[in-house]
C-alpha cells in the first residue's frame, strides 16, 4: 500500500473527468468520485463506486461528478478532493488504497470538516505510511476478504478441480487474506469429498500485467494446474490470457469479472457498490458514522458472483448453505494476524500449514 512519490504537481489541477449524467450539468455536483488510474471502467472499484454514485444521484435528484487526476500521486489526488470541494460536494469516495495518505493529511483540515468522505478498501495515513486515527467525517471501509476467498476455494474444489492455484499482487494484508482464505476452503471441501487437493502459491510483486506473470501461469496451466485464483489488480490479464491460450480456468476478484475472460468460473467480491450505496444514503439522511469499519459476509457485503451458470458441481444452493455457515460464524478462517509476523504471506506459516489437512502447498517465493 505503498503511495507514489508527487509528480507533475503543476499539472495536477486539471480537471479531466465528468459524470455519465446531465444532471451534472444543471445541478451542483454534490457527490464526488475521484478515480484512481484504473477509471470508471475498470471493472473493479472505480467502476463499482462510480455505478452507486449515479444510482444515487439518479434515483435522489442529486448532482453528481467523477474527477481524473492528471498525475496518480497524493499531491494528484489531493488537488482534485479540493476541485470536487470547491465545486460544491458534499461527499466524496475515494476508491482503493492509493488514496490512503491524501486523505490521511486532509481529513481533519478545516476546509473539508463539512464533507462527508467514503473510503473503499483502506485507512487513512500520514505522508510516510503510518496509520492514522479516522476522522469523524471519514467512513473507511475495509473488508474481510478471507471470506469471499474461503468461499471461492471452497467452489472450485467443489466443481471438482484438484489442482488449484493462487497468484496474489503483492504481499499485502488483504491479498495474504484472499489467498489464506482461499486455501482453507479448498481444505474443507476436500474434507468433505474425503480427497487430496494440491495447490501452486506465489505473490507476483506487482499489480500490473507483465509477459513475465503471463509466462509463469502459462507454465502452471501446462503443469496440471486446473483453476488460478488471480488476485491481484491487473494481473488478472496476464493470468486470464494464459487460461484462454491453454483451455483452462480462473477465479476473478473484487468485483464479478466473467465478462473479462471466458475463463472465469467465479468471482471472489468485495460489496463495494453496496457500501457506497449505503453510505451516501447515510451522508444525506445524517446518519452517517465516521470510523474504521470491517465489512464482510454478516452485513452481505461479500461472495460470489451471483452467476453460476460456468459452474457446474457447485450449484447456487451448494453457495447458499456455505454462505450461511461463514455468515454465521460457523467457520474458522485464518487470517494474517493470526500467524507468525514473519511469515510475510508465506502459506505454509506452521498455523495455516497444520489446518491443512488435505491441501498440499507449493510455494514459490
């Protein structure tokens, strides 16, 4: 969760987005997007966010606006929250990590203590990475991800696959989450079918797509690996590439992403239009509450793509009954936290390692 360093500051103020809507044009934009690089069509958190935002202003006679930065950087960042301030909004999402230290060293500055700010998958920090404390108009969403990752390993062995693999960005909290999460599902269904599951693991360093991740899931396909679970921002190209150029499969992430690839069976959700959803809906009816929240299945903020029709073992009813068990807290998951500091998203950490009773892990470091 590392930010870039500012650059083309003098550029930054330029604005380079617009709303999807008229209403932008004849109403003050009140509710804000500032989008990272990845833009409102990026099938993952811009675009979920920016499809609330609309609903919202749609459905509320509200107006409504996305702003590009011209550099995607914290000095980037923090120019265009002060554009969408300045231009009349009252809320503003910020969707991903990278906007972690902008928001960090703004929140509690008297311009923006009248904005209510919705922050997707992080919390605030200073200039140099540290947490800071959430300021009361901050809502900052973080998820559970080790059970929509539970629930996608879960699926794969369940639709019969019983060589797995995971390719996760960067060793990071939420990605060591997906791919713990992950495992342990494949676990429990292979208890179930009483059968052995082996499973290829590594983090690619990057979330961007490279001939280089491409290359090495390539050789995971040719090697018997049946399904990768891509985790990972734009790895997921590299990894959906390979399935199509081998007639294998994949697993999506955070957000449902079977029109990207015809490879993939399922995907592993974060709710984050549902969130952003439900928090404007709180900024403008004055129930919103600031602070550091954990979303996961007990709120339905988290699961599968609702789509099985690629999927055919493991049926929406196989989903539901599993669902419920996470939901209610039936299920154990191991997380990060729950292992050796260390570790640094090593799978085969002696915790994680002795609750796998019938996954075998392959570790590439």
């Amino acid at each position: 969760m590392k930010k870039l360093m500012a650059s083309a500051v003098v550029l930054s103020m330029v604005l380079v987005g617009c709303g999807s809507s008229s209403k932008k044009d004849t109403k003050k934009p009140e509710i804000a997007l500032i989008t990272d690089s990845g833009g409102i069509n990026d099938k993952s958190f811009n675009q979920s966010a920016w499809e609330a935002v609309k609903e919202y202003g749609t459905k509320n006679d509200k107006g409504y606006k996305y702003y590009k930065p011209a550099s995607f950087d914290t000095a980037g960042y923090k120019d265009q929250i002060k554009n969408a301030v300045d231009n009349g909004a009252k809320v503003v999402v910020l969707p991903g990590f990278k906007f972690a230290a902008a928001l960090g060293t703004i929140q509690n500055q008297e311009k923006y203590k009248g904005v209510k700010f919705v922050a997707i998958d992080f919390t605030p920090t200073d200039e140099k990475d540290n947490a800071v404390d959430v300021a009361d108009n901050v809502y900052s969403a973080t998820y559970k991800e080790q059970q929509p990752g539970y629930l996608a390993g879960y699926a794969a062995v369940k639709e019969g696959y019983t060589k797995i693999g995971f390719m996760g960005g960067m060793a990071l909290p939420a990605v060591i989450n997906y791919g713990y999460g992950y495992l342990q599902g494949a676990n429990d269904a292979a208890k179930e079918l009483n059968i052995k599951v082996s499973a290829k693991y590594t983090y690619t360093g990057t979330f961007n797509e490279s001939p280089e991740i491409k290359t090495k899931a390539t050789g995971w396909y040719n090697g018997g690996t049946d399904v990768i679970f891509a985790c990972g921002g734009q790895i997921c190209n590299s990894i959906f590439a390979a399935a199509e150029d081998t007639n294998k499969k994949s697993i999506g992430v955070d957000s449902d992403q079977k029109d990207d690839s015809k490879t993939v069976i399922t995907s592993a959700m974060k709710g984050v239009k549902q969130t952003v959803l439900d928090e404007i809906t709180n900024a403008f009816n004055n129930k919103f509450e600031g602070g550091a929240h954990v979303l996961g299945a007990e709120g339905d903020y988290i699961g599968l793509s609702t789509d099985f029709s690629r999927l055919k073992k493991f049926t929406k009813k196989d989903y539901e009954k599993v669902f419920k068990e996470v939901k209610d807290g039936k299920v154990k998951i191991i997380t990060y936290s729950d292992v050796d500091e260390n570790a640094k998203g090593d799978p085969n950490t002696k915790v994680l390692k002795d609750a796998l009773t019938n996954v075998t892990v392959s570790y590439e470091n």
